[in-house]
C-alpha cells in the first residue's frame, strides 16, 4: 500500500480543524494542529484526539495530565497553518492564556474544551488520547474545515432552537 496515496484517500473525508495545547514539564506551552478528532461519550463527556508520534509536540502530551482542544472558527486558517509548520515555538505571537485548569486555550475558537486525561491507546504510529472534559466553552460561527489539503470555511449552519 502506498502512504502518500493512502493518505490522499483519508483526506477525502471533510473534517472539522482543532489545534491540541498542553503545558510540559516546564510550563512552556505546545500545541499542534489537528484533525483527527471526534467525541467519544456524552455521558461523561469523553474526546478523542489522535497524536502522531513523530510530531514535536508528542513528547508534550504523551505526559501531561491535561490538554484542551480548540475547535477552530473559519476566520483561523492561518492559525491552523502557523501550528502545523515547523517553527521552533508556535506560541511566540499568538494569543493564548490558560484557565483554571492549566492548558492554553486560543481566543476565537468556536469551541474550547479543557480535559484531563483519562487513557492513552498506542495506534502504531500515532497515539490515542481519551480525555474527560472538565470545562468547555462554545460560540456560535461558522467552522473551519479541511479536505484534500485545503481549508474552507463551511456556511454557518443554522442552529436549532
């Protein structure tokens, strides 16, 4: 099986676009982009977030006890670009600030959800992370999406009453 070509075939499928933030060890803030993500339980409220085990910021959550997931609006592609290129520190001029709970969360989001860790899953070349939501905000607005190596906005959908 070809990756690359396997791949192209997974972007087929549209999805919504996160950027994953945690703290390390030393309270310096790491974050990556995301698309693999999806809820797992409403009852307790249970994510999933899959993290590439190559990725710079693996090290990061593969140890820490908590992580937020920031679901971005259609105005943040170029956040969505800025945390998926390779600088040496994706935080050095974006806006951020942690709460209560400790991970950074990014202003603008159309959701932020704070989680405490609850399992890791080893997947071959990527890691499963299960977290608990503890908090989570959300505003109204249309979403980023990607497919097929682009980003979009999607309309804002219509909220039902």
């Amino acid at each position: 099986m070809d990756p690359k070509d396997y791949r192209r075939a997974l972007g087929s499928f549209p999805t919504g676009v996160t950027i994953v933030t945690a703290f390390d060890s030393n309270r310096q803030p790491w974050g990556l982009t995301a698309n693999s993500f999806t809820s797992v339980s409403l009852e307790p409220p249970v994510i999933s977030v899959c993290i590439a085990k190559t990725g710079r910021a693996f090290s990061t959550l593969a140890n820490t006890s908590s992580f937020a997931v920031n679901i971005l609006a259609a105005d943040q592609k170029d956040l969505a670009l800025h945390f998926a290129s390779n600088v040496e520190n994706r935080f050095d001029g974006t806006l951020w600030h942690a709460n209560t709970e400790g991970a950074p969360l990014l202003p603008g989001a159309s959701a932020q959800l704070d989680c405490t860790v609850r399992a890791r899953i080893d997947a071959e070349d990527h890691e499963i992370l299960l977290g608990l939501v503890e908090n989570y905000t959300h505003q109204p607005g249309a979403p980023l999406v990607y497919c097929r190596g682009t980003f979009f906005a999607a309309p804002q959908p219509e909220i039902p009453a």
